[in-house]
C-alpha cells in the first residue's frame, strides 16, 4: 500500500476496478418529437359542423327506418258475438292492431279512421274477434236496394238522364190494339228510382241500338216488374226523368 492508494494486484478474491464513463450525448436527429397539446376545435372549424350533419342525418334516418318498420294498421273488430240485421255501435268494436301482406286487402275493411255507417246493419253474423269487412254492412232489409239493367230505346228515354238522375219507368205495350183496350192512366212500374249508370248513345247494346240503363231499384219490386213485363204483349219501356 502506498499513498493510501489501493492496487488490485490480480490475486484471488479481488475485484478489477472498473472505469466510470459519462453518456454519450444523443445525435440531434433522434431526438424524440416533442408532445404538441391538442386544442379543442372552434364552432368555426368545418369539421364541427361535418359532424354535427352526421350525427343528425343518423338521427332521421334512424326515425324513418323505426317508422317503416311498424307497418301495422288498427282496425275494428267485433268485441263479442253480432247477429245479422244489427246496427253496429262503439260498444259492439274493438280496436286491432293488424299487417296486411296486401295492401289492396285493407280496402276491404273498416280501419279505425273509418265511421260505421249509421245508416246501415249487419248483413250476416260476426263472431268475436272477427274484422269488420265492408261487405257485411248494407241497408237494412226494407230498404235494401239492388242493380237492375234495363235496354231502353233511345227515343224513349230523355237525353238529359244521367247517373244520379232520379226516373220513373212506364212498362207498355208494343201492340197498338193492346194499349187502345186499356183505359186510364198507367201506372209505373217502377216509381222515383236512381239511374246508377247511363251510358251515353254512342254506347248503345249492339246491333239492337238501344240504350241501357243501371237502375237502383228496392229489392222486394224486382218481382214485381218481371212478372209485368211477362204479362204485357210486346213490352215497351218508357222512361220519364223526375228531377
């Protein structure tokens, strides 16, 4: 030992001594970037405003797509057991939610945006829960009415009888002895009915040009003016236009 300096003199148990370094300085080239703060975008930034659409178009096309996916109507419904020849009133329906695979099968019944007609009644029995379909109210039974065609020459009917006219039709005969045996004035067979369709004379029944006429008539006088017209020689229809 000399100056109070130690030497490793390299025998067993000993330990080297090792130098001490400083680091070395890092190229400015790898240097790592430095961390920008990040600012908030301002109400004037177009990318706010590009989101702002996103979100609002997601939300309306999110409303519309809930909308179409509820495709349901509601319709009436019997709520117990009706017999034919009733009135239906807001105690006898029920409100149903139902989807048609068919749009034009919908026509065919009363939907809650529909007013029972008041004026009308059950034309056949419904059972519980059954829809109400249009076809099963009509008239009642006194007042029931039916389509009647009639063939009319056209000289015989005024020019001026359209549909929604109101006529009165005369059944006499085509052979002049016949009317000159009858006495009086004849009555008509068919009083104050509704022409439901008057086609014009350029639409005439063939070859027999005469001029048909679709009548409203009351069910129960149908039989009536069959068997006149079966009981007159050679029947010639006159009409007389009312209104």
């Amino acid at each position: 030992m000399m100056g109070g300096v130690s030497t490793d003199l390299g025998g067993p148990g000993t330990h080297s001594a090792r130098p001490v370094t400083s680091p070395a300085p890092v190229p400015p080239h790898l240097e790592p970037p430095r961390a920008l703060r990040s600012r908030p975008p301002g109400w004037r930034d177009p990318r706010l405003w590009v989101g702002v659409a996103i979100v609002a178009g997601s939300v309306v096309a999110g409303a519309r797509l809930l909308a179409a996916a509820d495709d349901t109507v509601t319709v009436w419904t019997a709520a117990g057991d009706l017999t034919a020849g009733r009135q239906l009133t807001a105690e006898d329906v029920v409100v149903e939610r139902v989807r048609f695979a068919d749009a034009g099968e919908l026509e065919r019944y009363f939907t809650t945006d529909d007013e029972l007609p008041a004026d009308q009644v059950l034309t056949r029995p419904l059972g519980e829960g059954e829809l109400v379909p249009r076809a099963a109210l009509g008239a009642p039974e006194d007042d029931r009415t039916v389509e009647l065609p009639v063939a009319v020459e056209p000289a015989l009917v005024p020019g001026s009888v359209t549909e929604g006219s109101v006529v009165d039709v005369f059944v006499l005969s085509g052979v002049p002895e016949a009317r000159a045996g009858r006495r009086g004035a004849a009555a008509p067979a068919l009083e104050a009915v509704r022409v439901v369709a008057a086609p014009g004379l350029d639409e005439t029944l063939g070859s027999t040009g005469r001029r048909q006429l679709v009548l409203e008539v009351p069910e129960d006088a149908v039989g009536g003016f069959f068997g006149l017209l079966g009981a007159v020689e050679s029947p010639v229809l006159h009409v007389v236009r009312r209104d």
